[in-house]
C-alpha cells in the first residue's frame, strides 16, 4: 500500500530495505542516519511535535517518522501532497536543537541523496560537502529509484527550491 490516507503507516518497500541496511556512519565523516523499520506512532509523532514546538494544538498527521540522526533530530515524510503516495511527499528534517528543512523532494530523491553519501543532518549542515558515493545504497536506489540519479547539492537544491518557507511554516507553529 503506497497511497496516502489518513492514518497510512505502512513502510514503503524502498524505507523497509533501507531499514535493512547498514548506513556507514565512518567515525563522522560518512553518513549520521539511522533508518527505522517501521513508522513512528502517530501518537508519538503528535508527542513530539507539540514538546518540539512548545505547542499543544499541533498534530503530527503529516509527517511520518522514519529515522533519526545520532543527536535525535528526525526525518520524515512530509504529505503536503494530497491523494499523492508517501513515496512522492517531500523529506524533511527536525533536528533536535530546533534544525529544520527540506532535504528531499520526495523518497526517490531522498535515495539518491543517500547513495551520494548525504543524509538528512548533513544536507542542512554541510552543503559543501565532497560526494561520498556508497555501492549499499546506490544499489538500493538503483532498485527503487524512479527519478533520475542527481548529485545530493542538487537534490537538496530542488526541494528548497520547491518549498522555501518551509522553515519559516514550521517557525510559526512554534510557542
């Protein structure tokens, strides 16, 4: 089940293999990214929203936890796109000192970045960063990939491009 409904907490075959893979973390200098093999609760995703803003009339239905960076700061789907599959809702990243963007513009995209050697904290932090192409997750994105393979700046750079206030959307909603 790819659609996006109310409630969809369904890993997307291409997260649930990810989950499966190990992520070179090479003492700081590969990738800060845990994957989960399941989705977090929407439960706990409101939870942590609400103490992550300082607000408690917010909910976490749109977003859908899928992994963390060593800090707890969390990566998640984004369905901004209604009636859209999860696998076509942008990646974004909270990070736990109050670290916000959008990283990908959608799971593929998300994989590609990966395979380039950037995970979601550093597509924030070090857009500079020299490629550090990885077979794992190159081949993972090779099977589940349906967007063209794109450097990870590039990446990146569209999905800014594509929602630039969402830093500014999330500032609001904090208290």
């Amino acid at each position: 089940m790819d659609r996006t409904t109310d409630d969809d907490r369904t890993l997307p075959p291409a997260l649930a293999e990810l989950a499966r893979t190990e992520i070179d973390h090479a003492d700081g200098e590969g990738i800060d990214f845990e994957p989960y093999d399941a989705f977090d609760p929407a439960e706990e995703t409101t939870d942590w929203l609400r103490q992550w803003t300082g607000n408690a009339g917010v909910d976490g239905d749109a977003y859908r936890v899928f992994g963390q960076d060593g800090t707890g700061g969390l990566a998640a789907l984004w369905s901004v796109r209604p009636g859209r599959p999860l696998t076509e809702q942008p990646v974004v990243f909270l990070g736990s000192e109050g670290e916000r963007g959008v990283v990908a513009g959608n799971l593929s995209d998300f994989l590609w970045m990966l395979a380039d050697g950037c995970g979601p904290w550093e597509a924030l932090f070090h857009e500079d960063r020299e490629p550090r192409p990885d077979a794992a997750l190159t081949a993972l994105a090779e099977r589940h990939a349906t967007t063209p393979r794109r450097p990870a700046r590039t990446v990146v750079a569209e999905a800014r491009a594509e929602f630039p206030t969402f830093a500014e959307d999330i500032e609001a909603l904090c208290r």
